[in-house]
C-alpha cells in the first residue's frame, strides 16, 4: 500500500462490514477524512476507500485490536476510532478509551448493547419503556409472562437485526417462542447469553436517527418501519422522509432515552413503538441503522451519519444543516419461498432508465439457499436490497412499488 502525506485526519475504521449493507458508510467517510481499517483479511472492497490497513484476528480481542491500532499509529497518528458494526461496539469502545479519543464510556456502550441493562435504565430515568425481565430457563420465563400479562415478546438480550425476537400469545405458545429465542442467543448472541421476556406494545413501530456531540442530542430524522406479519417482528421495509411532523412527537422520548443510557458522543439508532399511550422506547443501539437507513437519511436530507460520526470521533463539530428535502422507500428483497435461488434479477434497463433506483444490491448468487423465517432469520432469507426516492413520500413508494414489480426472484425446491 503506497503512503503519502495528507492534510486530513486519519480515522481508524473497525469491522467496515458488508460492502452491500456498510459499503456508503466507508465511502462516505473516506470523502472526508483518510481511512485506515481493521479486518480479518486481505483488503477486497474496501481497497479504494483506504490510505492504511492491518489484520486482526478477533474484532472482539482488545489486546488484538490495540496492537493493530498502535501499528497503524506508528506510522500515522489517528484522529478517531469508530465502528458500525453492532456485534464489535463494545470493544471498539474499549480500544477507543485506551487510545484516549472515546467520545462516550464503555459502560454507555454496555448499556445499549444489552436490552436489560437499557430498560433498567429507562426505568430509572422515567422513559416511557416496556416492563422487562430475564429468564434464564423456560420455567422462569412462563412465570415472568404470566406475571406481565400475555400476549408477550421473547428476545435474546444482545442481539440485533429483530433476530430471535417472537411473541407468545399464550402459556402454550410461549414454550416454542422460549425456544426460538435460545436459538438465535445460541447463533448470534456472543458471550451474552440472555433471553428477555417483555411486555408486547402495540403500534406502529418507527427508529429515530440521533446525533450525539459531547452530551447534546439532536433527532435529525424517524424511520417509519414496515413489519412481516407476527408473532414474528421481520423488518421488510422502511420510509424516510424529510420534515416528517412526527419527528417532533417521537425526537423527545429518544432524546431522554439517549441520555438515559449515560451515551455522549455518537450516533443513535432509538427504536420505540407508536402505542395509544404515546410512544414508548424499545431500544437504543449505539450505530447507524442498518438496512441502509443512513443511506436513506442523507438521500433525504443531505445529512451523512457516516461523516458526521467521524466529525464526532476525530473531536470536531458535525454540521446538522439538512440540505435536501426528499423522501426514500427501502424493501428488503425475500424469496417467495425456502429452497435453491434459481434466478434473480432486475428487467434490463429499467433501473437506469428509471434514475430514481438505488439498487438492487443483491446478498445472494444463484444457487446459493434461501431459508425463510421461522426456520431462518434475515442473513439466510434476504435476497437483496432495494430503494427508490422522489420529492414525496407517496412518489417514493409508489416507485418502490414500481420497481419490485420489474424484480423476479424464483427458487426451486427446499433440499
């Protein structure tokens, strides 16, 4: 890798991730600032974005991930540290402490990262939350269920992406939903071993994209989600737009569950449900959101998380000023069914005609398997993703609307 002096910042990127769901977030970065990452292998993707590169073997091995930092720093000294990868926050967190530029504690971090730890301190600072409890067996978690009240939601306590999130409407169901969240603790959940039983909240379920700058929150926009049908809480689609009226209504229960997590500095994905007694916080996650909602974000407004979140980890003000007025629709792209992926496309031309299609961006190859939910979970079921944007909402999911319409996905028989 060829070195020369630069003028700009140098960010240390953890885990860059997926070139599908991450790679606008590492582009929009480097942008800005010189970027040097961490990954477990050789450069692929990532390769034009990047001034500096090590290899670490385990993304949750601080003593691994501090030896790579100090090598990138010996040759470089480095601004800021950040990651969007949810399952490696925590000792992102860590290595950023030791390197002197965390921006929040490892404890705030701790805090969102494990759901019982955040509604404990929801609870605390009186944020409209839901009624949670762990159970460690399914005996415990029958008695919690029907000490809250059926219908109820069975989580794994550290897992993100609504893996392993169910809910039970009876004492009879809640046995097979116990068992579908040990599940995805067992694929996903690390050393976190924890299964939640909640209280179910009824009602629209949207996220709050905030900005954290040495302890000042900012709701700069609300994600409206589009869910699959339960007991399930699949995430099939979003919409995003600009000056939406009911950011007003949501920004300040985000802004004080924020807080409530001791969180001050970064960016904030808050997820609430929309109930008839206002809303009420589901969880904070201390990242961009995933399924391209950053990427909807500054498609609507101009506003880059990924920049911003490196304005933040290199110490200087970000810039909230919204640019752009515009609506996005996202759809997360599933097969009709379980089996092989026999054919996915997109009818020749349309997309560039069209000009108002991001994507699709494709997580599976032909011949690869396709496992839906319940048996599978969002990694083994999406095909790909797509978005499409216009100067209103309407506009933008009709377009969506549109283009799914020229999309064919086609499997062959489950093995």
């Amino acid at each position: 890798m060829e070195f020369f002096l630069s003028l700009r910042p140098l960010v240390l990127v953890v885990a860059p991730g997926d070139e599908v769901y991450r790679g606008y977030c590492l582009r929009q970065v480097a942008d800005a600032y010189d970027v040097a990452v961490l990954t477990t292998g050789p450069l692929t993707w990532e390769q034009p974005y990047v001034v500096d590169h090590e290899v670490v073997e385990d993304f949750d091995d601080v003593d691994g991930l501090v030896a790579a930092a100090g090598s990138v720093a010996a040759r470089r000294p480095i601004a800021g540290v950040l990651t969007w990868n949810e399952a490696h926050l925590t000792a992102v967190a860590r290595l950023a402490e030791v390197l002197g530029l965390a921006v929040t504690s490892t404890q705030s971090v701790l805090t969102c990262r494990d759901k019982a730890a955040g509604r404990a301190a929801f609870a605390r600072h009186d944020v409209p939350s839901a009624r949670s409890v762990a159970a460690s067996c399914l005996d415990e978690a029958l008695a919690v269920a029907e000490e809250i009240g059926f219908p109820v939601v069975v989580k794994p306590a550290a897992v993100g992406g609504s893996i392993g999130v169910i809910k039970a409407e009876t004492r009879e169901g809640l046995a097979e939903a116990y068992a579908f969240a040990t599940r995805g603790v067992q694929l996903h959940g690390g050393d976190n071993r924890v299964v939640l039983v909640e209280e179910y909240l009824s009602g629209q379920e949207v996220s709050v994209e905030c900005v954290t700058y040495e302890g000042m929150t900012t709701a700069v926009a609300v994600t409206r989600k589009e869910l699959g049908p339960e007991p399930l809480f699949e995430e099939i689609g979003h919409t995003l737009t600009a000056d939406d009226p009911l950011l007003e209504h949501v920004a300040p229960v985000a802004v004080a569950a924020v807080r409530a997590t001791g969180v001050t500095g970064g960016i904030q994905h808050v997820e609430l449900r929309l109930t008839p007694t206002g809303p009420r916080v589901i969880e904070v996650n201390g990242r961009i959101g995933g399924d391209w909602i950053g990427w909807a974000l500054w498609r609507a407004t101009g506003l880059s998380l990924p920049r911003i979140a490196a304005d933040i980890a290199v110490g200087a003000t970000p810039d909230l000023t919204p640019t752009r007025r515009q609506s996005v629709a996202i759809k997360a792209l599933y097969a009709p069914a379980s089996g092989t992926l026999t054919e996915r496309s997109i009818a020749v031309g349309f997309a560039e005609t069209a000009g108002w299609v991001h994507g699709p961006a494709w997580l599976m190859n032909e011949g690869d398997q396709v496992l839906l939910p319940p048996d599978g979970d969002l990694d083994s079921a999406r095909v790909g993703l797509l978005a499409t944007h216009a100067d209103t909402l309407d506009l933008a999911v009709a377009r969506r609307t549109a283009a799914a319409g020229h999309i064919t996905l086609t499997v062959a028989g489950r093995r």
